[in-house]
C-alpha cells in the first residue's frame, strides 16, 4: 500500500478510536446502553482500518473488512432501534 494511503488509513483509524473515546465517556457519565454501543461500533470500524491496512490488499477484497462493516453498522442499526423503543415504552407508561 502507497505511504499516502497507509497514512490516511492510520488517520481514519484515529478518528474512529477517538469517536469511540467520547461514546465511552459518555456512557460512563449516563450509562446509557447508546453510547456503549456506538463506541464498540467505532471500534470495530478502527479494527477494520488496521486490518486492512496490515492485509496490504484494497479493501474490496478483503471479505472480512466487509464482515467487520457490516457488524459495525447493524450495532448501530440495534442500538438506534433499541433507544427508540425504550423511549416509546417510557412514554407509554406516562
């Protein structure tokens, strides 16, 4: 992989840890099961970086950054999901 690429892969590595940082920071503060999860999302998408930046191949053709992508953005989906109904149920109850 050209230097460019491998170094601007290392800087979306680094966005992704540090979103995750802030997601685990906020869940420690309000231990909201939202933040956790999109901080284990983000993580994972900062795996899927450094794995195919390691693989040296694109990254369409390596099967397992599309399976990291993939786990990555159904938490997301799950946890959205998961708030919504949570927030639907405590209104019900009101």
């Amino acid at each position: 992989m050209p230097r460019l690429e491998s170094f601007m892969s290392g800087m979306v590595m680094m966005g992704f840890i540090i979103a995750g940082l802030f997601f685990f920071r906020f869940w420690s503060r309000t231990h909201d099961r939202l933040f956790a999860i999109f901080g284990v999302a983000f993580w994972l998408m900062a795996l899927n970086e450094v794995f195919v930046d390691v693989s040296g191949t694109p990254s369409n053709e390596v099967v397992l950054a599309y399976v990291l992508r993939i786990i990555a953005y159904l938490l997301l989906i799950a946890g959205i999901v998961a708030k919504n109904l949570e927030e639907r149920k405590s209104v019900k109850n009101l």
